[in-house]
C-alpha cells in the first residue's frame, strides 16, 4: 500500500472557535490551517492551537492568504490576487511574512499561498519586481527554517518552474492542485506532476473541469465528476516519490461538503490499496 496520510483544509477561525471535532468526524488526523486575516497571527492563537490540536491532529502546512481585494477570474483575477499586483504587494509581503511566523509559533514548517497570474514573458519589469517581491517573502520563511510553497493554477507548470529557479532560493515548494490546473486552463495535472516531479510538497485532492469561456474559471465539483484522473495523479506522485498527505479540498459549505469530503476519502483509500 502507498502510505500517505489523507487530511483535509480546514480554516484556522473555525479551528480557534469550535476546536478539532470537524476534522475527528470526519476520521481524519491531518489538516491544512488555511487564514486569510493576518490578525489572527497571534502568540495566543498559536498556544490554543498547538493545545487543541495536541497529538490528535497533525498540520501539514499553514495556508496563508492576504489582505482583500481578490477576484477570481481571468478578467480581474490578474490584477487583484496575490504579490503580482503592485498595488497591493507591499501589504501581502507583510502579511504572507506574518503568516510565516505563526506557522513558526505552532511548529508548521510550510507556509502556502497563491502568488497570482505570474506573467509568461520572463523579459517584463512585472515578472522581475514579482520575482524579487517571492524572494523577499521566500527568503523571510527560510530565516525561519519554513518552506515557501506555491499553489498551482494561475501559471502554466513551465512558468512556474521558471519562476522557482529565478527566485533561487532552495527552501521553494509547490502544492499541487490539481482542479486549479483545469480550472485555470493552464495544464492536464498528471502532465504538470511529471514537470514539477520532487518540487512537490503538498497535494489537495480537489476536482474540477476546463473553462467554458475566456472570463470564467472552470467548474469545481466532487471528487470523480470532474476531469482529474486521480490514480494516474498518485501514480505519478509515486513515482516522483512524494511522501506527504493529501488534503482534500471541497469548496462548497453545509452538509454537501461533509458527505463530498468523505466519497473523497474513501477513494483515495481505494487507490492507495492497489500499491
């Protein structure tokens, strides 16, 4: 069998508020802290969490978002998520480098965030300033002993690989997600795995489809009504030799994400099962 632990995302206000209970129904030991208001980055939110979470619930990696606005789509999407934009980047490194000593508060050694539609022409100012704003934050998590993860999706994999090497920092990670991919149009996920090989450090386990138009991202849906081969996907992570958890991602609410999150777990017990 190819041991991975199976976890999921979780949002560290609920985690502060209702404690772990979430994660226990669900027979999961494993999360992802995901946070998007750096004013949550406390010492004192990190003893409760490292008390609640205490030898019941293992965190993978802090998921560390920044300061609004954001929309996501081809349109608005480019100009108002992550450190691409200049409008916004000084606030985001800020907050992605409080975001780095939480995760270090409550011994996470992986922070993870979008950096935004990284530009494909590696020849513009806007690629060179986006690269020195990355290094900046990158270099901040690795005073800290903490790598700095990309989520995949609103790059293509060469671009991304790219971008990596020109930071040139070696605490750089990715998270691989494989609906983003889709979602985005940027790449068929098993082809992306095969480039990013053992740059991959997280895995969320969500599905989705291809876009329909040229201002709306694809679908996300339940885990086998989407277009990601989820066994070839782990087929490749094997071979890559990937050794972290899979965390699944459902992005809907109420009891449709509970019922959804456990058809997930079950099959990737099953895929596990046949190594």
């Amino acid at each position: 069998m190819y041991n991975l632990d199976i976890g999921v995302i979780v949002q560290l206000e609920d985690i502060l508020k209702n404690g772990v209970e979430t994660i226990e129904k669900l027979g999961l030991n494993v999360c992802q802290l995901n946070c998007s208001n750096p004013d949550l980055y406390t010492e004192e939110n990190a003893e409760k969490i490292k008390k609640v979470m205490d030898g019941k619930i293992k965190v993978s990696s802090l998921w560390a978002g920044w300061p609004l606005p954001a929309r996501w789509d081809f349109i608005d999407g480019p100009h108002t998520l992550g450190l691409v934009p200049v409008a916004y980047r000084a606030e985001r490194i800020h907050a992605l480098k409080k975001g780095a000593d939480f995760a270090k508060m409550i011994g996470v050694h992986d922070v993870t965030t979008h950096v935004g539609f990284i530009p494909e022409n590696p020849t513009t100012t806007e690629y060179r300033e986006t690269v020195i704003a990355i290094r900046e934050v990158a270099d901040y998590c690795k005073s800290l002993d903490i790598y700095f993860n990309f989520e995949t999706g609103q790059e293509t994999p060469i671009t991304l690989i790219r971008t990596i090497e020109d930071v040139g920092l070696d605490n750089l990670g990715i998270n691989i997600d494989p609906a983003n991919l889709l979602m985005y149009g940027k790449a068929n996920p098993v082809d992306a795995a095969g480039i990013y090989k053992d740059k991959i450090r997280g895995v969320h386990v969500k599905d989705g489809k291809y876009p329909t138009n040229g201002r709306e991202l694809g679908d996300e849906t339940a885990i086998g009504e989407g277009m990601v081969d989820f066994p070839a996907l782990i087929d490749k992570l094997h071979e890559n030799g990937y050794k972290g958890p899979l965390i699944i991602e459902r992005e809907i609410s109420g009891d449709q994400q509970r019922t959804d999150i456990l058809k997930a777990k079950e099959k990737l017990n099953s895929i596990l099962a046949k190594y």
